[in-house]
C-alpha cells in the first residue's frame, strides 16, 4: 500500500461547477500538507499549504485536513477552464524528512 | 523575482552513458530537493541538500548522486544510464530543511533514454 493514495481521474465538470479532490493516507506523522497544480510540460505550482488539520481559504480554493481520517480535499469554487490541469496532493514530516510525498494526480478537466 | 531554473529543458541519451542535471533556487533559498516524475504518477523523492550537507535520500540506487554549491544551486548526477531512468526530474526550492518550509518546483528536465 503507498503511503499516499488519490484517484487519478480523470474528472470531467462543466464551467462554473464546485470542484472536489481527495487523498487518504497512511502515515499519521504527516503534518504539512500541500495541493499543487501541475500543467502539462510545466512542473508542479504550490496552491495551497497547510499544517495539522483544518481548513484554508485562498480565493476560490479551499484546502481541509482531517487528520483523524487520514483524509485531505481540495476544493475549487467557480471552476474555470484554466483550472484543467493535474492536481496532486503532497504530505510530509519528521518521519520522512520533511521530503515530500506525493499522491498519483488527479487529471481535471473543466469544459466550457 | 525568478523562480526555480533548471537546466538543461530537454535531454536525450543511450543506454550507459552519464548525465547531470543543474537547478538554480529562487533567491534566498537555501535547501533544494530533487525528485523524480515518470509519466502518470506523482514525483517521487531522490535527495535533499541544506547548506551544502545531504540531509535525505530516496529510495533510488547509487548511480544517482547529487551536491550542492556554496551558491545554494545544485547538480544531480546519474550514471550508467538505463531505460527505466527515462523521466522528468524536478528541483525543487525552500527557505530552510524543515518542513514548515513550502517547496517550489521548477519546470524540470526532461530526460529520455534510448
């Protein structure tokens, strides 16, 4: 079993649809968690950071981290089509050095 | 202010041969990572370098190695070159090791192995 799972889609919404992305995980000494954004031939874009559990606004996006779950989403409000991309969520702690783990990607697509 | 560079963007290679790989931090960043992606799956972690000291290794055999300059930036070098070895490698930047730090990624090098 990986450390980080998430559905790689792909995920299909029309224009103007609220977005959800998922990941589960299995080491309880993660504390940093990350979503990132990934356009195709282009590395991955930090979106949202967050530490322990909770949740964070930024604009449209919203991040939540339950950690009595094992269980992150990332939310996106109004999609648009430049929000087509790939989303991949990150984790990390003590027990792994602070280097990041990584979920497969989830593949998005936003139609107008 | 620029962001992570990595150079070269594109490299092809056969089977044996050595390669290395350069990132620049963004300005002020001491720590950079350097990771993994083959295609379809999420990047996967090989080193990380603070102050110029190896502070993390993945999972990734000897044939891959990597240092940092006093100047912060990097190179990761990979030899004896094999076809699985065919991926993007990512730098990555933060202020510090630790990990309330956020990584930022560069565009990456794109290495195929022939």
């Amino acid at each position: 079993q990986k450390e980080v799972e998430q559905d790689p889609g792909p995920l299909s919404v029309p224009e103007g649809a609220i977005v959800s992305l998922n990941c589960t995980y299995s080491n309880s000494a993660f504390q940093y968690f990350m979503w990132y954004r990934q356009y195709s031939r282009k590395g991955p874009e930090l979106l949202m950071y967050t530490y322990s559990s909770g949740n964070k606004e930024d604009g449209r996006f919203t991040a939540q981290v339950d950690k009595s779950s094992k269980y992150i989403s990332l939310f996106i409000r109004d999609s648009q089509p430049s929000d087509s991309a790939t989303y991949l969520c990150a984790m990390s702690g003590v027990s792994s050095g602070y280097a990041l783990n990584f979920g497969k990607g989830t593949s998005l697509l936003v139609t107008p | 202010d620029a962001g992570v560079t990595q150079s070269p963007t594109h490299l092809i290679k056969t089977r044996g041969q050595h390669v290395t790989l350069r990132c620049s931090p963004i300005s002020g960043h001491k720590s950079v990572s350097w990771y993994q992606q083959v295609l379809g799956q999420g990047p996967q972690f090989i080193f990380q370098y603070y102050e110029k000291e190896e502070r993390g290794r993945g999972n990734f055999p000897d044939r891959f190695s990597a240092r940092q300059f006093p100047n912060y930036s990097s190179e990761l070098n990979v030899n004896a070159l094999l076809l699985g070895d065919s991926a993007l490698y990512l730098c990555a930047s933060s202020l510090g090791g630790a990990g309330n730090q956020p990584q930022h990624f560069g565009d990456g090098t794109r290495l195929s192995i022939l």
